[in-house]
C-alpha cells in the first residue's frame, strides 16, 4: 500500500500548511503539497500528502475523509501513480500542416449526410465577399433599376416610391 494520499475538495484558500496541519492530527506527515496552477498561481482544490507509514495512512484515510477543513468536506483517497506522458519529438506532430507538398496518407472520410439533403458549400464556391452564388443573384435584382407600370420613371426598389 502506497503512502501517498490524494486529498480533494480543497478550498481555494487552503495551503500546503493547513494541509500539514490537518493531517498530522493522525500521524507524522512527510510531505503535503496543495496543487497550484501556473497560469493564475491559485489551487486547483486537490494536493497530495504524504504519510510516514501506511499505518498512518489507512488511519488517515478512515478517519479523516469527510471530515472539514477551511469549511469544506475533504474527499480523500489512495494516490494513483502518475502516468506517463508521450515525449515530444523533435518533429512536428503533423507535417503535412507546413508543407503543402507532402503526401498526405489520410482516407476520405465517407458522407454522414443523408440521402437528398443539400451539401453545404465549400469556400472555393463563394464569392470573394463569402457570400453564396443565391445572395449575389438575389443581390444583383435588388439593384437593378425598375421601371414603374404607371409612369415612365425609374427606381430602385429599396427606395420609396415618389
């Protein structure tokens, strides 16, 4: 059984000493750790405790859990190991996303569209404006000049008429 303890639940506010503190009403703690993001350096509401012996850590574990600290019940359990992250290479991880030139080993993927609905357009399809073949047609009868019926003028029709 590993000495190690997730504790979860945390305040925002709690420290690694009030951890401490909190733990060593059972026993003899070598180290509690309250984890902290880079970004905003504020806990993330987890840390990780370390006992002397495992002893110490069933006691802790039965006694302790749901217990509160700074207000707030505290969820603890057995650490997990920390598993491995896949090293960066030195290569991009997609090098086909520099060089227009590669072979690209990708499959097309089949239409999940069904059968009779409309395909969408794809950007070489609009104008240099985005908009779609229909709104420049529609566009274009729109600022075409009409002649009205009843008298030899001609308007727009977005206009009013005189």
């Amino acid at each position: 059984m590993s000495n190690r303890l997730y504790v979860g639940n945390l305040s925002y506010d709690t420290t690694s000493d009030a951890l401490r503190t909190f733990f060593e009403a059972v026993g003899e703690v070598k180290s509690a750790e309250v984890i902290i993001d880079r970004e905003t350096q504020r806990s993330k509401g987890f840390g990780f405790v370390e006992m002397a012996t495992a002893e110490q850590t069933r006691t802790a574990l039965e006694t302790l859990n749901g217990r509160l600290l700074d207000s707030r019940p505290v969820r603890i359990d057995l650490a997990r190991p920390k598993e491995p992250r896949p090293k960066p290479t030195s290569q991009s991880p997609r090098p086909d996303a520099l060089s227009p030139a590669a072979p690209s080993n990708r499959q097309p993927q089949p239409s999940l569209r069904p059968a009779g609905a409309k395909r969408s357009m794809d950007a070489s399809e609009h104008d240099r404006r985005g908009r779609r073949p229909r709104d420049q047609e529609r566009r274009r009868k729109l600022e075409r000049p009409r002649r009205d019926k009843r008298s030899d003028k001609y308007f727009l029709e977005d206009e009013d008429e005189f």
